[in-house]
C-alpha cells in the first residue's frame, strides 16, 4: 500500500484510526473526500477507506490571508488574475460604448444590456491563473 499521495499528504487507513475527533470544515479543495476535518494547521480528508493527512504552513482560520499566499496560492493567483482581466476590460468597454456613434448597433440594441465579455475573460483568466499556479506548486512539490 501507498503510505503518501501525490499531493504529499499521508495515507492513513482506517482500520489505523476508524474515527476522526474533530468538527467537519467546508474550507479546503475536497479533492473528491466524503468529508474534510481541521484542527489548527492539519487538514485531514476522510476517503472510504483511508484519511489524507497533511499539515499546511498557516492555519486558514487565524490567518485567511497567509494560508492563501503559502498553502494555496493558486486560488488567490486565480482570484487576482479573474479580478485584474475583469476590470480592465469592463473600463475599456465602458469607454468604448461612450464612444459609439449613437445610430451604430450596440448590445442594447440586440437584447444584451451589457458586453458579456469582460465577465467572460475574467472567468477565464481567474481559471487559467488557478490552473497554471497549481501545476507549477505540484511540479515543486514533486522536487521538493
């Protein structure tokens, strides 16, 4: 039997420990877990037969913030990656429909009251920023 995981996290089977003590959490990537414990900076997921265990860098309850920069940067590189794209392009479109010609067609015209695609990119780019950031922390974590 596997005794540690691809992420790193340890494998510890349930006739081991059949029970775990602690209170349920909803924060953390379930990564397909029935459930997910926390206690200070060991996140425990519960599978059928086993239990992931892994200790993060800052405890996401005292320090959101911190656990984000150190244990999980690819949701705070995604969110500021969606968020700047997002932005930028929704200044650039509003300019732009300042400056249409009042008889041109706009999104208006067509049933759409606004250009869907600052929202659309920023969906992308938080994405792609939240993929990228997450293939570059398990290639580093695999030479650690």
């Amino acid at each position: 039997m596997q005794f540690v995981d691809d992420d790193g996290s340890i494998i510890v089977p349930k006739s081991v420990r059949p029970i775990i003590e602690y209170s349920p959490t909803s924060l953390g990537e379930g990564c397909g877990a029935l459930r997910q414990f926390r206690a200070g900076k060991l996140h425990i997921r519960e599978y059928d037969s086993y239990y992931s265990v892994h200790s993060d860098k800052v405890d996401p309850l005292k320090d959101p913030l911190g656990h984000l920069i150190f244990d999980a940067p690819e949701y705070l590189v995604g969110m500021l990656s969606g968020f700047s794209i997002y932005s930028t392009l929704k200044e650039k479109s509003i300019r732009r429909s300042r400056n249409t010609i009042t008889n041109s067609k706009s999104f208006s015209d067509i049933g759409v009251k606004e250009d869907p695609s600052p929202y659309l990119a920023g969906i992308f780019a938080a994405y792609t920023g939240y993929a990228l950031t997450k293939s570059i922390k398990k290639l580093a974590q695999r030479r650690g």
